[in-house]
C-alpha cells in the first residue's frame, strides 16, 4: 500500500465511521459498518459495484469546496434508498412503493448529515476546511450518476482509490454501500498535509 | 432473400474506450452515458462500425491515456474515423451520431460541474465538423441517462432511458 493509500485509508476509516455515527444519530438506530474496502481500482470500473452501468440507482450528490473541490456521491439501489426513507421517517420498511418529493427530501438531508460528520472527520485529522454544498438526489442509470464524479478524476489519472462500506442497519434488513473516490485536487491537498506531519 | 445476421455478441465500451467492427454478428454499445457522449459513426457500403465513449471534451486540458484512449472528444474523433477509413470506410458515406451528453445535474450544483455534457456536445460536433463532416441525427442534453446500442449488421441504433423502452434511431 502506498503512502498516499494509507493515509487515504485512515481518512477514510475515520470519515465513514464518522458518518455512519452521524446517521446513526438521525435514524434512531444502530448502524454496523460490516466492510470497509479500500481499493485502487481503473475509474471505469467503479460502475461494477453497483451490478454494471444500466442498473438503476439512487445516488445522493454533493460537492465540496474550502481547501480542495471534490466530489462526494452516496449511491444506493432504489430498494435501499427507499428502506432508508422508511427509517428516516420511522415507517416500516417496506412502506414506501416509490421515491417520493419528500422522499427525496429526507435522502438530502441524509445526505447533509454523513457529508457533515466525513468532512468534519476529515477537518478534525488533517486540519483542512472542507465545506459540503446542499445535496442534489438523482435517480438514473449507475452509469450516468457516475460521470458526474469520474470526469473530474478522468481528466488527469484512469484510476482511483475507492472506498467501499458495507454497513447493516442493526435489527433492520438495510445494507448499502457507501463510494468514497478523491479527486486529485482533494488526494493533492491530503498529501501536502501528510508531509507537513 | 435472408436478412441481417442476428447479433450474437455485444461489445459494450467503458469510459474513453473505442472500437471498430465489420462483424455482421456484433453490436457496439455504450451503457449508462450521462455526461459522457457516444461517437457512433456506419459505413453502409463496406459494413463498418466504430464507436467511442468520449468522458471529456478537450485533450489540452488533461493527460492522454493509453488505457483509456477515447476520453477526450477532440482526439477520439478523429482517431475513430481515421481507423474506419483505413479499412475501407469512407468519410462522406459515414452515418454520424452523438449520444449522451446529458447535463445530470439539475440543482444548485449545475454550475459547479461546468456543466460538463453540453461541452462534451459542442466539442464532439465541432470535431466532426473539423473533419469535413457532418452530425447525421443526435440525441443529447436533458437531464437523464442513455444506453445507445448500433448494429453493425445494419447500422440500425436503440437508445433507452431509465423508465423508457429503447427507441429505434
């Protein structure tokens, strides 16, 4: 494992242990972080866990500003995304036949609180000031979702570290995975830190 | 009188890949393009097929790739192009169409990612134009994903959307 891998690795750790606290908080309920996977892997291929680029997905998006841009993209299938919204809203899973507006209401504010606790997480290590914007919730094809965070990545390297979280809801029949691909921009910042320590 | 061979096999591209065929029994696909664009070019003499799944829509601003050749829309091109005239194809018999180019972002983030399918459009009809050519039919902008497949057989191209059955083009 490479430096730069390493202390991605840790960040990332702490980051996702983090958030998941963080929507722990939210939803009432414990969440076990089963896996977590840190992989460096070509950027195409990231569409692969999420069952290939057709597959349907709901993806929860933000971008981050302060002392390095970036992206930051929770993807779900949809039968996730709406056992989340049935847990956020304190229904029983299953409740939810579609994606409603405030469906999608709750997946944002999801999406505000892990975007929070990571880059706080990430802000408290490294010292960097990392700021979430509002989050955007899509629902397209897993491929489609993805080049809104691969362009970026692509323009100057074909490969990526990606973190992959399989987490459970404890009790609940939830699990999902939570993608977590630096840019360079973000991966550069990291390392200027990294040599200062 | 038998009618075109029934596609046996697909060659689906990934991000800045591209690929040639003259193989009656293959079809080409891109899958899940948002922002990225389809270059998708047939020869109804010689047969010939080539498509490209461009991610970017300018080399200058980036690093080329040998892994990942097509990304960029400026070099991929004309890249494809140069390769199917190579094998017989030629340019003024070349069925063109793009694909994709999708602007998947629709909130306050729209400006924040530069809107990046409509660039990879304008580039892409640009190149083409550089090339002495021209767009035969496009499907691009809106706010939604596309899967484009083409025949070689027959030149004959579906494109569908999520919650869409795939349309003939």
């Amino acid at each position: 494992m490479t430096r730069e891998l390493g202390a991605w690795a840790d960040l990332v750790q702490l980051g996702t242990s983090q958030a998941m606290a963080g929507l722990s908080e939210m939803i009432g309920a414990e969440i076990e972080v089963s896996d977590l996977e840190l992989r460096c892997i070509p950027v195409a291929a990231v569409s692969e866990a999420f069952g290939g680029r057709d597959r349907e997905a709901v993806g929860i998006y933000l971008t981050v500003s302060g002392a390095a841009d970036g992206h930051l993209m929770l993807m779900y299938e949809p039968r996730i995304a709406l056992a989340f919204v049935d847990l956020l809203y304190g229904e029983p899973l299953g409740t939810g036949g579609a994606l409603t507006e405030m469906g999608r209401s709750a997946l944002g504010e999801m999406g505000n609180v892990i975007g929070a606790y990571f880059l706080n997480a990430i802000a408290d290590a490294t010292g960097l000031a990392l700021l979430p914007s509002p989050p955007e919730v899509l629902t397209d094809m897993a491929g489609a979702l993805l080049d809104i965070v691969s362009a970026d990545i692509l323009l100057t390297q074909d490969e990526t570290y990606m973190g992959e979280a399989t987490f459970s809801v404890a009790g609940q029949d939830v699990s999902g995975v939570f993608l977590v691909m630096p840019t360079p921009g973000l991966l550069d910042a990291l390392s200027r830190v990294a040599e200062l320590t | 009188m038998s009618g075109p061979a029934a596609v046996v096999r697909t060659t689906a591209l990934s991000l800045g890949e591209w690929h040639i065929s003259a193989d009656p029994e293959e079809s080409l696909a891109c899958i899940g393009l948002g922002s990225c664009v389809a270059f998708v070019a047939w020869d109804p003499v010689t047969g010939l097929a080539g498509m490209a799944h461009m991610v970017l829509p300018d080399s200058t601003q980036g690093r080329e790739s040998a892994t990942a050749p097509a990304k960029f829309v400026d070099t991929a091109i004309p890249l494809v192009v140069d390769r199917m005239t190579a094998r017989g194809a030629r340019r003024e018999r070349l069925r063109i169409h793009l694909v994709g180019g999708a602007g998947m972002l629709q909130g306050v983030q729209r400006t924040n990612s530069m809107n990046i399918g409509e660039r990879n459009t304008i580039a892409a009809r640009a190149a083409v134009r550089a090339l002495g050519l021209r767009v035969y039919a496009e499907a691009t902008g809106g706010g939604h994903g596309r899967t484009v497949r083409l025949s070689v057989a027959d030149g004959s191209m579906t494109i569908s959307s999520p919650g869409s059955s795939a349309v003939a083009a």
